[in-house]
C-alpha cells in the first residue's frame, strides 16, 4: 500500500484568473494584466491597496507610541538621560539582533545618552537574557537599567532576580509571549497587541528599534529639545534593512517601507562597515534584498555562529573604511570556517537521518550529534527540510545538555509542538517556522515520540507534499524586457512577498544543453513554444539532470540579463510532461 505521507513530485498551485477584475484593474492603475495577477495573489484586492504596496512610504509609518509598552519604555529612557545614568543595551548574536543593538547604541549616543552594548556569547551564554549573561553583562558593565533587544519575552525569572537587585529592565522584543510576562519596568513586544490589523507585528528586532528612536526623538522635540530637532533618523535605516531581510520578516505593511527605503540608503549613502562589507562580498552598485540575504547578511552571522558576535557590532559602528575593512576580512574568514564545517555536519546529518528515516513513522525529523556544532544548526535544520520535506529539530551538545535549532514547513506549527512538549524540555522558544530549545540527552527520544504523535494526530498527507505556488501561466512572447520591468515594482522581495513564479506550457528544447561554471555544475538551456525561444539557467543541475522526453512545462522565475544588453532569462524551478 502506498505511503500517503511520503514525499512526491512538487504540486503546481496556480490561483484562479480573475479575468475582469484583472481588466479594471489594469486599466485603471496602467500595469500590465500579469502584475495585478501578482497581487491579486499577494492579497492586494482594490486600486488604493495597490498603489500603496507599489509605493511604500515612510510617512504612511504608524505612530510609534501605539506600541505597547512604548510610553513606559520612553520615560525610563529619559529619566536615565536626565540622572547621566549608564544603559547597557542587552543584545543578542544574530544579524537581527546585532542591527537593533547597533541602531539603538548609535541613537542613544548621538543624543547624548551613556550607552554600551553588550552580546552574549553563543557558546559561554546561550541565547537571551539568560542568568549566565547577564552576570557577565553587569561584571563588564556595572549598570541600575539594562535595555534587553531581540530577547527577554520569555526571561521572567531572570528580570525578577534584576528588579531585586535593583536593575531596572526595559525589554524590546518582537519574539512570541510565554505563559506569562516578564515583570520588566517596560515591555515593548507587538504580540501584547491585537492579532488583527495590527501594524508592529511583523516587525523584527531591529525595525522596533527604529520604532523606538523615532518615539525617543518625537518626545524629545515635544520637551524642546535642540539636538532632537536637527537630528535625522534615516540614516539608521540600512540597519533596519539588514536586519529585516536577515530575520525573514514579511516584507509587507511597515517592513516594506522601512526595507524599502533602507536599501536605498544602503546603495546611495552606506556606512563604512556596511560599504567594507559589500566589497569582501564583491557585490555591485545596486544591493537588492537577496544580495543582503545570502551576502551579507551570512557574514554578519557568522561571528556569532562560531565565537562572538562583538566584531560583527564592532563593523557596523566603525566610524570609517579603515577601522571597517579588516573587522570585514575577519568576518569573511568566520564565514568561509562556517561554510567548512557547516558542509561537514550536514553530510553526517544526512547520512544519519537516511540510515533511519521511516516516512510512515517521522513525520518530523529529530536528530543529535553532541559533537555538532551549535552556531550552525539552524541552517543544518534548514538543509534537512528541503531534502525530505518535514520539519527538522537538530541537536548538538552542550556539556550535559543538548541544545539545538529546528525549522518547520507550511502547515506545521513549530512553537506550538514545543509548547506542547514542555515537560520534557529544559527550555525552548521561537516562531511556527523556526524555534530553538534545550533539553537533557535522557529525554531526546521520548521527545522525538511525542513530536511524531501529535502530528500523526492533526497533520494531513497533504502537509508533507511539496508545493510550487505560481502566480501565474504565461506565453513566451509574452516576457519581455518591459513586462519584467513593470513586474520589479512588486521589489523588495522577501517573506509575504517573494519572487513571482510563473509556468509555461508544451515546450520543447531547441538544442543540448550546455555546461557552464568552474566545475561544469550549472546548465543552460534554449527553449520554444513554437513561436518565441528564451534561455534558461539551471543552477547545481546534478549530472543526470535532464527535461521530459516529449514537450514539457516549465515553472520558473524570470529577470532581465544586463550583460552586454538587456534581455530575458529564465532560472529553473521545475519541469514536468505536458499532459495532453
């Protein structure tokens, strides 16, 4: 009997064509049929709405102090600043955290405040305001108020042990509530908001530290403050940018505007440590959201995955090109010792997970190693998903505990089968997609049971088939230049806006195809529908990788090559037989 859990072929999901509705549309705002499609699936159903995600402004930005949290967290701030009191801002190692501290430190002391920064150690600390870090924190940094970013949600005993000590705690953070709330003496978290039309709760860390300057500054101009009246905020905004398209965020509602004009201050006015950065990635004029994706944001990462995350701070702070480009080399050296031993552990992942994978019976993947590294399991867990599409918890040791990252797929709530197994965990938090825990190695199987019983309970064969959402069928001659220069208005691309997908029908190659690269990984392709041909690029094609016999479809994404002049190309997604 067939396995209705096991992994098939890729489903195509098309949207249905609203076909008036893409007519007025289209008349009315003048763009073309295939762009309202795209945002028509994107949610967008009126002209208004359209123009608004087609040109994000910053002035569309919701008033800061609607935050919860955001008035209480203010006049602490200021009371600091009126008693020269110290703030130690409480970060954390990633790139999300990083940029938040970064945007705060450089607020705070150009408006006079007497700020540090502080970044647990991945390996020493662990994640968050954990007691071991904040014991550090104070022996470095003797100070009455800690203000804890990207972390703090779920600390409540650690903030009452601070509140006894007399240390003031404010906590920024954009991470899902616990049972209960820390005690802080403010706490500044969009998810204490409604569930609906709340304008913060896609937010990450760093876009509510931008939210929280602009709240500072707003008040300081209504006391008169003079420096508060000069001072521009925009320049933080390739920091809000960094962090955003680091954290996967949606990139829709705030997250647009903010990245959106951020990348613009990343191309036209980048900071030193940013503009360093860019070169060891060799990467051109015009940054996009994907090259801060897979380019620069992995650079900044990578201090924090294997040792400390302050050099990675240290670049973004840097005063000019000098001090940036050799904490910049630094980072790249710790990227390409990640990218080393990352490749190792996701081979023996591999390895171990195929040795024993039973798709009747893992309907998610637990595995541990405690010689695994634990800065890279994350991305460990990442690459597990994408092979057999189920979520993935990897563990590795961490003295007499394990410690690990897991990430989910659609359908499956990561956060919430961790809630429901806090029994056997030492801790554990994070996103339906993506969380991170602890637990003693007695426990990891019980734990691997209990995650397989609840989803043999609620999940559907349907959750575990791969799915391919396009948005929409389109002739070849059809893509043009022009067409794909309307369809770049729907940029930045991210979470909640990704690269439009589209498909093709009964096609058929005009020649062989042709290796190309280095190590003749990659392949190019001509193909017709009869009437117009393109060219396509498939990326790490494996050795045997060839199209259907007979005439095919086509799923793809599409972009304009500048290389000598402008055209068409098409980059592979997938391919199956036209059905007749």
């Amino acid at each position: 009997m067939p396995n209705p859990f096991t992994p098939g072929p890729s489903r195509w999901i098309l949207p249905p064509v609203a076909g008036e509705v893409l007519r007025q549309l289209s008349a009315t705002l003048v763009i073309p049929k295939v762009l309202v499609q795209c945002l028509l699936n994107r949610g967008f159903q009126d002209a208004d709405s359209i123009r608004g995600f087609l040109n994000p402004r910053l002035k569309s930005l919701a008033d800061p102090f609607l935050l919860p949290g955001m008035e209480a967290g203010v006049s602490r701030l200021l009371q600091a600043r009126a008693a020269a009191e110290p703030v130690v801002i409480f970060g954390d190692y990633d790139a999300d955290g990083i940029t938040a501290a970064a945007i705060l430190n450089q607020f705070l002391c150009d408006l006079n405040w007497k700020a540090q920064v502080f970044l647990p150690h991945r390996l020493e600390e662990g994640y968050g305001l954990s007691k071991g870090g904040v014991r550090k924190c104070l022996d470095r940094y003797p100070t009455r108020l800690i203000f804890a970013v990207a972390c703090g949600t779920t600390a409540c005993d650690v903030v009452e042990d601070l509140q006894r000590a007399g240390v003031d705690v404010v906590i920024l953070d954009h991470h899902q509530l616990g049972p209960t709330l820390p005690n802080a003496c403010a706490f500044i978290n969009p998810h204490v908001g409604p569930a609906t039309a709340n304008p913060f709760l896609n937010l990450c860390s760093a876009g509510l530290a931008f939210k929280f300057a602009h709240a500072l500054l707003k008040r300081l101009r209504e006391l008169g403050d003079e420096a508060a009246f000069v001072y521009d905020l925009k320049p933080l905004l390739d920091l809000v940018a960094v962090g955003s398209i680091a954290d996967l965020v949606p990139l829709i509602g705030e997250n647009r505007a903010l990245v959106s004009a951020g990348l613009e201050r990343l191309n036209s006015s980048p900071r030193p440590g940013l503009l360093a950065l860019k070169e060891i990635a060799a990467l051109g004029e015009k940054i996009e959201s994907q090259d801060v994706a897979f380019k620069l944001a992995p650079r900044l990462n990578a201090a924090g995955r294997l040792e400390d995350a302050t050099q990675a701070f240290d670049l973004l702070a840097a005063k000019d090109i000098e001090t940036a480009r050799p904490l910049a080399d630094a980072l790249q050296q710790h990227n390409q010792a990640r990218q080393a031993l990352e490749r190792g552990i996701i081979q023996e992942a591999l390895s171990a997970i195929a040795a024993a994978f039973d798709p009747l019976r893992d309907f998610i993947i637990v595995a541990a190693n405690e010689q695994w590294h634990l800065g890279v399991l994350g991305i460990v867990a990442s690459r597990i998903v994408r092979e057999y599409h189920r979520p993935a918890i990897i563990l590795g040791g961490d003295g007499q505990v394990f410690r690990g990252s897991g990430r989910s797929i659609d359908g499956v709530d990561l956060a919430e089968l961790l809630r429901n197994s806090t029994d056997l965990l030492l801790a554990h938090g994070g996103h339906p997609m993506a969380a991170g825990l602890s637990i003693a190695p007695e426990r990891i199987v019980d734990f691997r049971d209990r995650l397989n019983r609840l989803l043999q309970d609620i999940a559907t064969p349907d959750v575990f088939i791969p799915k391919l959402r396009l948005d929409a069928s389109v002739n070849f001659s059809s893509l043009t230049v022009d067409l794909l220069t309307q369809i770049a208005k729907l940029q930045p691309y991210g979470q909640g806006n990704l690269v439009p997908k589209f498909c093709s029908s009964s096609l058929r190659l005009t020649g062989p195809p042709r290796r190309f690269g280095k190590t003749n990984t990659h392949l190019r392709f001509n193909l017709t529908d009869g009437k117009s041909t393109l060219e396509m690029i498939q990326w790490n094609a494996s050795p045997n990788f060839a199209p259907p016999a007979q005439l095919f479809d086509l799923a793809y994404t599409a972009e304009i090559d500048t290389y000598r002049e402008p055209k068409v190309i098409l980059k592979f997604l997938d391919w199956k037989a036209t059905a007749f």
